[in-house]
C-alpha cells in the first residue's frame, strides 16, 4: 500500500473527528444560547445559563476551524466543491458566529438597559448559526440538488438539527444546573429530545431513497445484520433518555449526567450513520477521498504538524473541562 493510498483515509478520519467533536462539544452551548428564556424576570437563570458554557464555548470552535482546515488543506477538490455549493449558508452562518461572540462579550459590559438586547443577539446567533448548519447538512445528503423536494428537506434538516442542539445543551443544563432551572432544562430537554427524533428518522428515512447507493450499503446481507445496530442503539438512547428525564431530578442529584450520556451516544450513532452511509465519497456522487486529495508529498508534510496539534488541542481541552468541573455558579464579572 502507498502513501497515495492510506494518507487520504488518515485525512478523513482527522476531519470526521474534528467534526464528531465540534457537533457535541458546540452543539451544547449552540443550545444553550437556544433554549434561553427571554422574560426580564428570567434574567438571572440567564447569567447561570451563560456561565455554564462561559469557560468553554470560545474554545469548542477551535473543532471546527480545525475541521474546515483539514478539509481545505487535505481535500483541495471537495472544499472547492462545498463551498461552491454552499457559500451563502456559510455565509450566513459566519454572521451568526459573530453576532454569538460579540453579544457574548458586551452583554457584560453594557448598559443593564442593554443587556437583554444583547442576550436576545445572542440567542438570534445560537439560531442562525444551528439553521445554517442543519440546512448545509440537508444539501449535502441530498447532493447539493437545488430542487423544491431538496429544498424542503434541507429545510426540515435545519429544523432537525436545531432541536438536536437544544437536545444536547438541554442535557448540559441538567448536569451543570441545580433548582428550578434545573427543572426548566430537564422540560426543554423532552420537548427537544421528541422533536430530535423526528428529524433523526426523517433524514434516515429519505437519505437511502435518494442515495441509491446508500441503500444497497445498509440492507446488503449479511451485513446489514451489524450496521442496523446503529439505528436501534440510536432509538433505544432516545427512549432511555425519555423515561429517564420523566424521573429527574432525584435525591442528591443524583443521574444528572445520564442524560448528556444519552445525547452523546445519539450524536455518535447519528454520525456513524452517516459515514458509513457515504464512506469513502467525500462528495456523494462527485469525488471519493482519493479523488479529492492533495498530492502524497503535501499530505505528508501536513500530517506531521496534524500529529502535533490534534493531541494539544484534545490534551487542553480535557484539561479546561476537568479544571470547570462541578456545577454552574451565578456569574460574576471581575
């Protein structure tokens, strides 16, 4: 085997966890900013809210440049072709980053006047950011087809995608948040975790149909007896999670962290749904991994640095959890 061979497949793996990482570690405080409540009285539940991602959510991002960067650098082709296809959702989604990031930093900073304004920004971000997403997500199962049919889907996909969001940063609420914001989490968490679900079967259900090459790859005997585990781990993590969250809280706090648990293992499944589904298309229908990467000798010289970065990035991000662990205090400006 040479180096043509396996780089493109080492590259891959690189970007598909950069993006596994980004979607969860992201996606919480993405529904975060979300699910928060927008009364005036609310605005203490607010500053908890916000504290709970405050040590973490600027860094999380990092998942993502590091994705996009694997991608131009490894993949030249391919993100020439997606961002062809895609340039005004990016877009799109770079103005809600930057509306996150700037309501975030003045709304300690304003007038109290102000400050609701700038939650409300903040909120309108997390939004735009999580639609442009799951929209960029619908087009890309659907092949970047620009008919009515895909639109739609693509539509229902950011809608999907949304609702995950919330899911998973409801279920950061509940591990990071005690009292009766704690009980608003585990409530926003089952009417998001239902609304998930849907867009998890409506994506399964119309991607082998419009993929018939994604059909064949599921339902292929005898494996077909091994990938479907993928989809039952997935429904029986929601389920799980449903009778679970009808149970919380309980004595002590006890559980709190089960239903994040739960989430990550959706994320994960949901994931591993879609790369087998594709893999190793990095395009569907327009370029596999091979055909997308740069020359052996680039790949090579970029793996080195990618050997040194990716285990820094893991190493201080494992460490900014440890050191943040434990629950959520109210927020404090020095």
């Amino acid at each position: 085997m040479t180096a043509a061979d396996w780089l493109p497949v080492v590259f891959i793996g690189l970007m598909g966890l950069a993006v596994l990482v980004y979607a969860i570690l992201d996606g919480y405080d993405l529904g975060v900013g979300i699910l928060l409540p927008m009364r005036a009285q609310d605005e203490p539940q607010r500053d908890t809210m916000i504290a709970s991602i405050g040590p973490f959510w600027d860094a999380n991002e990092t998942w993502l440049v590091l994705g996009v960067g694997l991608l131009l650098i490894a993949f030249p082709t391919a993100h020439s072709l997606v961002l062809t296809n895609l340039y005004i959702p990016t877009a799109i989604m770079l103005i809600g980053l930057i509306l996150r990031g700037v309501s975030f930093d003045f709304r300690a900073k304003a007038a109290v006047d102000h400050k609701l304004a700038w939650d409300r920004t903040f909120k309108g971000g997390s939004l735009l950011v999580s639609l442009t997403q799951g929209y960029m997500l619908g087009q890309y199962v659907m092949g970047f087809d620009s008919s009515w049919p895909a639109q739609l889907f693509s539509i229902l996909s950011a809608f999907g995608v949304t609702a995950a969001y919330a899911y998973i940063g409801g279920a950061w609420l509940i591990m990071k948040t005690e009292g009766e914001l704690q009980e608003r989490a585990i409530r926003w968490t089952r009417r998001a975790g239902r609304a998930a679900f849907v867009g998890v079967v409506a994506v399964s259900a119309v991607n082998p149909m419009v993929n018939p090459g994604v059909f064949d790859r599921w339902f292929d005997f005898p494996l077909v007896m091994f990938v479907l585990l993928v989809p039952i781990i997935c429904f029986f993590a929601f389920i799980a999670n449903e009778i679970l969250l009808r149970r919380l809280p309980k004595v002590d706090d006890r559980h709190c962290w089960l239903p994040f648990i739960n989430v990550l293992l959706v994320f994960l499944m949901c994931f591993t749904g879609l790369a087998f589904s594709f893999y190793p298309e990095i395009v569907p229908g327009e370029l596999n991994i091979w055909q997308a990467a740069a020359a052996p000798e680039s790949l090579m010289f970029v793996l080195v640095g990618a050997l040194i970065v990716v285990p820094v990035i893991l190493i201080y991000t494992i460490f900014s959890y440890r050191v943040f662990h434990g629950k959520a205090t109210d927020l404090q400006y020095h």
